[in-house]
C-alpha cells in the first residue's frame, strides 16, 4: 500500500531526522536515490499517517523493512520487533565501527540490524568513508 506524503510533511520529517535515514543513519546528501518516508507501524496494521507513526528512511531500509514489525531473531529464535525511530534512541540499540560496520547493542537492535541489512558490503564501505571525511559522527 502506497500513500502519497504531503511535501511540507515530508520536509518536517526529514528536517527532524536531520536528513539522515533514522534506522541505519545513512545521509541522504550521500545517496543517490531521494529518501523515502516510512510507516513504521505499516498502514497494513493499522499505521496512521502521522508525525509520531513516520521515519525518514534510506531506499534500501525502507524496501527491506516493507510492512513488518518485526522478526524471528535470536537463539532460540524469538519474535522481536524492530527499533522504533520514535521511542528508542538509536545509540541505546546501536554504534558504529571505525570500520563502518554497526553493531547491535539489544536484541531489538541484532533484529533490525539483520533484516533491513545495515552491513550489506557497499554500505559498510560507503559508512566507512562517510566516518573518515567526518559526515557520519561515531
Ligand atoms: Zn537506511
């Protein structure tokens, strides 16, 4: 299900995540694809369009988290949902490496990090660079 985002919402938003994508702090200055705005509950579920149900999403996090809300992480295997950019702050969950890679602090943090794929290799090249000209902050 696809909704269009009123462009002065979409501006907030991305104003308020300070243009970088809120799951894997990807800059949207450093992509080459325009970030996509995020219903972190999907409308699917019941989501509303709503500042408090929206996140400023990099394409590749966006496609992977899709509508769910979680996944089965964890061994034994347990359903865990994934951070939420609205009531967990990001370096409670997550750090960055000087190698670009980041790492997972919570088990919430080890769900979301998986499934929407923070470390595919390009990523962890290009977060890599983005830390050593000093765009991206440890
Ligand atoms: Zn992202």
């Amino acid at each position: 299900m696809s909704i269009k985002i009123p462009d002065s919402l979409r501006r907030e938003i991305a104003s308020r995540a300070a243009f970088c994508c809120e799951y894997c702090r990807l800059p949207e200055q450093a992509a080459f694809f325009s970030f996509h705005v995020d219903h972190i509950i999907s409308l699917r579920h019941g989501g509303k369009t709503e500042l408090d149900n929206l996140a400023f999403a990099c394409p590749i996090c966006n496609r992977n988290k899709g509508t769910d809300l979680g996944t089965l992480s964890g061994n034994p295997p347990k359903l865990t949902r994934f951070f939420n950019p609205r009531i967990d702050h990001w370096s409670d969950h997550f750090y960055i490496e000087q190698t670009g890679e980041i790492i997972s602090k919570t088990e919430v943090g080890e769900a979301t990090l998986t499934f929407l794929d923070f470390n595919y290799p390009d990523a962890v090249i290009e977060r890599k660079k983005l830390l050593l000209s000093g765009v991206l902050p440890v």
